[in-house]
C-alpha cells in the first residue's frame, strides 16, 4: 500500500511539473529556426512528450525526499526562479542519481536558462537510461533538437528530429 501512494504520489508531480510547464521557460524553438525570446521551448518540449504519450508509460516508484524536491522545483519553476529550481532537483538527484524523468526536469530546466549544451548532454543521458520510447523519449529527443538549434546546427537538429519520430509507441495491431 505505501509503495502504491508513492507511485500515485510521484504520478502526481510529474503531471504538476508538466502542467507548470506552460508557465516557465524560455528559449529557441523546436520546430522553427533560430531562437525567439517570445517562445516557451521548456513548454513545447513538454508538449512534445504529451503529443507522443502512450497508453503504457513507467511511473517508477521514488522516496518520499525526492518527491519533495520535485514539488518544490516545481514550485520555485511556477515562479520563474529557474536557477533555484535546479538546485532542488541536484537535491532530488543525490538521492536518485540515475533517474532518467529527473534528469530530463533539469535538462528542461537549463534550456529555460540558455544552458544549451549543459542541457544536450543531461536529455541524451536521460535518453540512454530510460525507456527509450514515449513521452520521456520524446522530451529527451525535443531537447537535443532545441539544444542544435541554439547552436545553429541544422543537420544535427535534422537528425534529432528523425530520433523523436522513432519514440512514438507504434499502436497495438489488434485481429
């Protein structure tokens, strides 16, 4: 039973962090050219994962410390204190060091502050350990996209994009 109030617990944050997404960031784009300071990428990102969500997606189970830290990166995110947001998820990453949707928060949280690279580096590790399908997939995959583009590297941005396409869950054939 607790373990089964963690999962839901967890389930909770990750879809607070997603819908707060739409109130932080800002960035270059995914899907245009060049970077636009009117834009949210943290948020388009996010929609990426949405867009390509499946019936099947892994909430794993997480230590009540490390829900805490997500919740107030969250929070310090709704109030576009971004900086301090990364901190609270280090926090949460000491205790979960190779937990591949937090890994993914704070590579979205570095796009929001223009840390490019930085960024890049934490969505393609996140890539690596997780599930590689889904929306995880798909927001690591969005981020390396934006991360190529900051750099005007359109070929790599091409070739991101062809690795996001592949993260959407084919749908069950069914006779």
């Amino acid at each position: 039973m607790k373990s089964t109030r963690a999962g839901i617990r967890y389930a909770g944050v990750a879809a607070a962090l997603l819908l707060l997404g739409a109130c932080g960031g800002e960035g270059g784009t995914i899907s245009g050219k060049g970077s636009r300071p009117d834009r949210d990428a943290v948020k388009e990102i996010r929609d990426a994962g949405r867009s390509t969500a499946s019936s099947v997606e892994v909430a794993p189970l997480r230590d009540p410390a490390v829900d805490g830290f997500l919740k107030q990166a969250a929070d310090l995110e709704a109030g576009r204190k971004f900086a301090e947001a990364v901190t609270a998820i280090d926090r949460a990453l000491k205790l979960a060091p190779d937990a591949p949707e937090i890994l993914q928060l704070k590579a979205e949280l570095l796009i929001a502050l223009r840390k490019f690279p930085d960024a890049e580096a934490l969505a393609r590790k996140s890539f690596e350990l997780g599930p590689k399908l889904g929306s995880l997939c798909a927001r690591n995959w969005a981020t390396v996209i934006e991360s190529r583009r900051a750099a005007k590297d359109e070929a790599s941005a091409t070739s991101a994009k062809a690795q996001l396409a592949n993260c959407k869950v084919p749908p069950r054939q069914r006779l």
